[in-house]
C-alpha cells in the first residue's frame, strides 16, 4: 500500500482496491499498546509527528515541575490512544 503509515501497533491483515476506493483491515495489538511506558509513547510518537517543548524537556532528562508533568502525562494520554 506504498505512502501510508501505519500505528506503531498495528499490522496489515488484508487490504482491496476497488474502483473507486480502497479497503484496509488492520489487527491491532492492544496488549502491546498498553504495555508502553511514557517514554516509550513519547519516542513513538516523535516518530509520526513533531515534538513539543515540554516532550523534548522531558526526553531530555531535564527537571520538569509538578504542572508540566500532569501537562506531559495528559498530552501523553491523549498520544496513546492515537496510536
């Protein structure tokens, strides 16, 4: 299926291409998905998309305060269930 990405945690079962569009059935494996740390999320994440200054700080080992981290572990929610 060339050009597109996938989730981390999913894998192609069987794709069709019709006339005038194309089906994609997709296995995802949520128990791999679940087991990911927050620092695991984060990378993967970097990987699809662009970091934020706060996802940097944090891979950088850099001190963060008690506000950025509910900050970074409500962003990192919301990025887990994207992928």
């Amino acid at each position: 299926m060339g050009n597109i990405s996938l989730p981390p945690a999913a894998r192609y079962l069987v794709w069709f291409v019709m006339n005038n569009h194309t089906h994609v059935v997709l296995c995802v494996d949520k128990d791999l998905a679940d087991s990911w740390s927050m620092t695991e999320v984060i990378r993967r994440w970097h990987q699809l998309y662009q970091s934020t200054l706060l996802s940097q700080k944090y891979q950088r080992g850099d001190r963060l305060s008690k506000g950025e981290v509910i900050s970074l572990e409500e962003t990192v929610t919301i990025y887990h269930q994207r992928l």
